[in-house]
C-alpha cells in the first residue's frame, strides 16, 4: 500500500484511520481500568475523529505514569466510530451527549462525577508523553499556591505550539516558542506564565469546582482555559509551565470541523477581554521581544552566569549555592557552560532549580549569544573574568559585568565597583 501526503498532519490522519480500522476489525480492546481509587481524573471531550481518540488512548494504556488515573469520556454526540471504539477499551467512565454542547460544559460535566482529587484536561487529538501525568501531579501536591499546571505542546513536525502562554494587553494569546525546536534550552526551564492550553491542563477538582469550572458561556470551546487561569492569577495563584510534562498535538483536531470557526474565536475574545478589562493592562505590552517575553510574569532582573566547563563540573555545589542566592533575590538565572557538549553536560544538572535555562556553547556561540542578548541580562556574573577577555564588549555591556568572589560580587568596570552581599538561600 502506498501512502501519499504533503503534511504531517495528512500522514498522521491516514496511519490513524488505518489504525483503527485494524482495531476494530481485529477485535481488538484497551485497558484503562485504574490500578486502585484514582489519584488524578483524566477529562477527555470528543467529537467524532474516533482515530485521534485511539492514538490518545493508547498513550494512556501504556501505563508510563505511576499514579491511579481514570479516564472520563464525555461523548458530545459523535457520529463516526467513537461509540464502537468505546465500547472496546476497559476502565473508560464515558458520559454521552446526543449533540455537541462544546468542550466548556462537557469538562464540567466530568468533573462533577470525577473522584480523583486532580483533573487533567485532555484534548482528544494528543498524545501524553512519558511520566507527564506524574510530574503535573506531583507539583500541584508539593506547591499549595500553583492554581494550574502545563507543558510542551509538541506538533507533529516535532516543534513547539507552545512551552506556556502569556496574554497580551489587548487580550491575545502570546505562545512562547511557537515554532521553535522542542528541545530548544531557551523554552525547557520552568516558569509563571499566564496560562496553558486546555490540550494538557492539570489543577485541583476542589479549587476548579470553587471556580465554577469552565465558564459555558464561551459555548464550544476557545478562551475557556484562559478565562479559567486568568480567574486563579486573579485570585492570588499561580500557573506554571513544567517542562517534564509534555504532549504531542495534532492541533484543531476536531475544532477545524467547527462551522463559522472565526465568528467563534471573534466572539470569545471579545467575552474575554471584557470580562478582564481592568486586569489586561498590567500584561505584557506590544513592542516584547520573544526572549524577554518568556520570563515576564515573574522575574525581577535578569542574570547571565558563565562557567568554564572544567570549571563547572569540579565546583557544581559551589555553583548551585550561587544560583540558589540569586534566585531569592528574584533574579531569572541562565546558566551557560563553555566547552562541554550538550550530551555530556546533561550528566552533571541534576541539582540546579528546574527554573534555571541552562546553554551549553562554544567561544564562538557564547560571543553569538552576548551579540543577541546583551540587551536582556541586567548582570552577567562569574567566577573566572578571563571567561570575557575575548570578547569585544561595549563600555554599556561591561558596567553589567560581575565576579564572584566568596560571600559577595564585584563589578568589573571602575565606575561601578562596588560589592553586593548575597543572601543565603533560606
């Protein structure tokens, strides 16, 4: 048989009709059943697209992550396979509607009957990678202030739909990395943001009951899940981006099937940004670069700190105590080792904050990298000022310049020497 597509998303539609074809013709099932009471509910609305709802299926069936999960189906009347797909995977709760009634209202249905203590809201034309289930919900446990928690958002071609989402002043939504590789260290360390698509968002069922769910009045679906999380950073909680949690997406899997799917979008955003008008201008304005747009929501300066990569490998404590004090001063810590591969670097981190972005670069990178951020670091720190010798720095960019040395920095440029204590990390 050959297959001709021009698109992932083509190729992906095709290899999936097939799969389900074989699955249901060779009496095929899943298995869903919790292993004990469910830690975390997994909410799951479909419409048709019976073949997206098995590849999501079966990324759950593989049992990757540790915790009792079920899964509650809400069925918004679809016509094609879903119903007989359904019928052959076990441990499904599955809730059925005779007509759409959109992804808002079927949530909340879910979560009304859901009895795990966590809620994931999964779209049904993803696929959940690795222990992502295990990570979210591990937050959410160990931080009683996070209201919401998200991941990579991986298309097909294996780029970024987002790694977290800001909104902006006029009520738009802001990807971070759209685009860019998934493996991409400038969009893999974690951070506020201001919400995470509804494709893979976990939160508390008590706080989203507190909530009132979903708000229905966005009808089938689109700012739902931004109203929701603009409600909880509202009210004093946080949303977070974890990089460990991660998704692959189709991307308007059912959604590109909506009649006057503009005229929705219109009509939602408009809902949204007057329901929000007070708070909208305090977010992030026109005119933000992608980098400095990353860390917006929450960091008080920003901190380039070089380390030689012998340096950085014998000395890992002393550097992680460093970073630790630049963090409780609210700092955003990029971290960039010189002259060690990526591959072996990865060996030496655990220990540093999930929170800090770590580059591994050449001499010749680490010079690319000053070239294109020097705007965004308010200070560069480090232990070894021969690490700046070659480079050719602006008088503007050496003010910014510091080096470590025991308890405290020095600036290198004679107008602005000076010493900082730095407090410990409590």
């Amino acid at each position: 048989m050959t297959i001709s597509s021009s698109t992932p998303k083509e190729m992906m539609t095709v290899l999936a009709r097939l799969a389900l074809r074989a699955f249901l013709e060779t009496g095929c099932r899943l298995d869903c059943r919790p292993r004990s009471l469910p830690t975390a509910s997994l909410i799951i609305p479909v419409h048709n697209r019976a073949e997206l709802t098995l590849t999501c299926l079966q990324s759950l069936a593989m049992r990757q992550n540790t915790i009792p999960l079920e899964i509650i189906i809400v069925d918004n009347g679809s016509t094609d396979e879903t119903r007989q797909l359904l019928r052959r995977v076990r441990g499904l709760r599955v809730i059925r509607n005779q007509t759409n009634l959109g992804f808002p209202k079927a949530v909340n249905q879910a979560a009304i009957q859901a009895t795990g203590r966590f809620l994931i809201l999964l779209n049904n034309d993803v696929q959940v990678l690795g222990r992502s289930i295990d990570h979210a919900v591990a937050f959410l446990m160990a931080n009683a202030d996070v209201g919401a928690v998200g991941g990579k958002v991986i298309l097909l071609d294996g780029t970024l739909q987002e790694a977290g989402v800001l909104i902006g002043q006029d009520g738009r939504a802001l990807p971070c990395g759209r685009g860019r590789s998934a493996d991409d260290p400038a969009y893999s360390f974690q951070r506020d943001v201001d919400y995470c698509s509804g494709a893979f968002l976990a939160t508390r069922r008590d706080l989203f009951l507190d909530c009132n769910g979903l708000d229905e009045i966005f009808g089938l679906g689109y700012y739902e899940e931004t109203d929701f999380c603009a409600r909880l950073l509202r009210s004093g909680k946080r949303v977070v981006f974890l990089p460990d949690v991660r998704i692959f997406h189709f991307e308007n899997g059912t959604s590109s099937a909506f009649p006057d799917l503009l005229e929705l979008l219109q009509r939602n955003h408009g809902i949204f940004v007057t329901r929000h008008a007070s708070w909208l201008p305090t977010k992030s304005g026109p005119g933000w670069s992608p980098l400095a747009l990353r860390t917006s929501t929450c960091q008080a300066f920003n901190i380039l700190m070089a380390e030689h990569g012998a340096t950085f490998v014998s000395n890992r404590a002393n550097v992680q105590e460093w970073i630790a004090r630049m963090e409780t001063l609210d700092g955003f810590v990029t971290l960039v080792v010189v002259g060690v591969a990526p591959g072996a670097l990865r060996a030496y981190l655990d220990g540093l904050p999930k929170t800090v972005e770590v580059l591994s670069l050449n001499p010749s990178e680490f010079r690319d990298l000053i070239a294109a951020r020097g705007n965004f670091y308010d200070l560069f720190a480090m232990r070894d000022p021969a690490l700046f010798d070659t480079l050719a720095l602006s008088d503007y960019l050496r003010a910014k310049i510091a080096v470590i040395r025991d308890a405290h920095i020095e600036f290198v440029h004679p107008s602005s020497l000076r010493r900082i204590p730095m407090r410990r990390a409590s």
